[in-house]
C-alpha cells in the first residue's frame, strides 16, 4: 500500500485516540501533524499523548525541539517527508494525525499553495498605502533578497504576496518558488479523513477538556517553563492556554477569567480549523462523537485500498 492517511480535525474532535487505536489495528505509525506538541516540556496545554497511550506504535515529531527553537511549516514538511518513508520502508502504514491545517497543506501540496490570509494582507495593504511601496520592498529585501532582487520596487503585487507566504510559513518565497507544482503524485497518495462532532458537543468537549487540563496541572507546566528561562514573547508560549496563564501569572486576569478566556479562544481556533480541513476537496468526514463507531468506519474505508 503507498496510501498515506491522515486523520485531521479540530481540537477535541478525538483524532489523537483514534489515530492511536488504528494504528495499532491495521500495523500503521502516527505521525503528528501539531504545530505545538513538537516542544519538549510542553505536554499538558498541548494535549500531547503520554506514553502509555502511545505505547506499542510508533509516534513521531513530538517533543523534538525546545521551545525558544525554530519551527514552522517549512521544516515540518521536511521532516515529516522523511518520516512517510520511514514508516513505508519498515512495512508500516504512515499515519498523519493532527489539526494544524497549515502543516498538512504544506505536507501534501508544498507551501507554494498556502492560502491568502486576509489580516497579513489588509495589514501590508495598509503600510503600502502609509509608507509607500519601497517601504516593503526594503523589508522584503531584508528578508529574501534572491527573490526581492528578481521584481522591481513598485511591483505592489508580488511584493505583497511575497511578504504574506513569508510572515504566514517562515520560509523564503525565493525557497518556496523553486518547488511550485500544481499537482503531484506524492499529493495523490493521501486519504484524507476529516473527524467532527456537532458544534454543541465540539464545545461541550472543548470546555470540559480545559478543565481537565487545569486540573492536571496547566498553571504549573506554564510556570516550570518561565523558571527554566523561556521567555513569555517566545512563539512556542503564544499558544492557546500557555498565554492566558502567563497573562493570569502576572496578575491580569483571575483563575476564573483565565480559564474562561482559554475556553473562548480554544472555540474560536476550532472554528478556524473547520476552515482549513473544508480546504481538502477529497476529504471523508466522520461524526467522532461515538468514538467506538467513528473507528469503525475508518476500518471500513481504509480496507478497500489495503
């Protein structure tokens, strides 16, 4: 079987404990698709397996930098590649499992296809119309000479696009360029399953698992990474939950607020990675609310390509 699959879904949709329970059923290996679990030290605000859950199969690209390291779609497209094959050549099936959109799609398509984003382009539009375009030019000359040495200054479109894929990926345009396809045979490899529930029971699922995630010890897990020198302006420490308790930890909100605002914000990502996952034309959505029968139809699917 060549076929990648890949289980996708908003937070809390239960992808991580399907994911984990076919792997062990069909012989595959889980490789994750979270922009944050790939930090050490951060487990609980990640909703990062443990390893009785992961024990017997193997998972890949959690815990594997600190948080003050580099880390954006650029790089994980690289080392999730090279985990595929991995997988493949040890007679396993690769699994991709996870929720950031952004990741898959420079996973499947490459990042030349990451999407506009509206904010990053209003917020360029306006500084083009303030500072003047040559403004721009020289901030993308700073960031990405080779390509910016290619348009001319007042080239207002590229210029902008340019510095939209660059602030949304982290990587070079002039890189990304280079490896523009429209389709390939490696895109074509994956079966694609979107997990959900009804948004009622999604948010019912949210809130109770920020509690749970309060109850384990969040406030601590956020205070040990402060103590051990890592910077709150840190891009690891923006994530949903770290930052409203660094914010609770220096006294700007309570307990209570804090754990509202996570709840609030936690919905609110959700709701924007529904719009990532509607992105994949071929996908196969499936209710995980019955996680037992959810699991069942995956099995039921992924057998016709085995």
């Amino acid at each position: 079987m060549d076929k990648v699959i890949a289980i996708l879904g908003p937070t809390a949709s239960g992808k991580t404990s399907i994911g984990i329970e076919l792997a062990k059923k069909i012989g595959g290996e889980i490789i994750s698709c979270d922009s944050m679990q790939v930090y050490k030290y951060m487990d609980i605000g990640t909703a990062k397996p443990t390893r009785e859950e992961v024990s017997g199969i193997g998972y890949h690209l959690i815990d594997i930098i600190y948080p003050n390291e580099e880390f954006n779609a650029g790089i994980y497209e690289k080392l999730a590649k090279e985990k595929i094959n991995e997988v493949i050549r040890k007679g396993k099936i690769p699994i991709i499992v996870g929720g950031t959109g952004l990741y898959f799609r420079a996973l499947r398509y490459g990042l030349h296809n990451i999407p506009k984003n509206k904010k990053t382009r209003e917020t360029l539009e306006n500084i083009a119309k303030d500072e003047g375009i040559e403004f721009l030019y020289h901030e993308l000359l700073s960031l990405d000479p080779e390509y910016a040495k290619t348009i001319g200054p007042t080239d207002k479109k590229r210029i902008i696009r340019a510095l939209e894929v660059i602030k949304i990926s982290g990587e070079k345009f002039s890189r990304l360029s280079k490896t523009w396809r429209e389709d390939t045979d490696f895109s074509k490899r994956f079966l694609v399953f979107v997990l959900y529930k009804e948004r009622p029971l999604l948010y019912q699922d949210i809130e109770k698992r920020v509690d749970e995630m309060i109850g384990k010890g969040l406030v601590d897990e956020v205070k040990r990474l402060l103590d051990m020198g890592y910077s709150k302006d840190l891009n690891a420490l923006s994530a949903i939950g770290y930052k409203e308790i660094i914010d609770y930890l220096e006294r700007k909100y309570s307990l209570e607020d804090t754990i509202y605002l996570i709840k609030k914000n936690t919905r609110h990502y959700a709701k924007r990675q529904f719009i990532w996952f509607r992105k994949e034309k071929d996908a196969i959505w499936i209710d995980s609310w019955d996680k037992k029968d959810a699991l069942e139809k995956l099995l039921n699917f992924i057998r016709t390509f085995l």
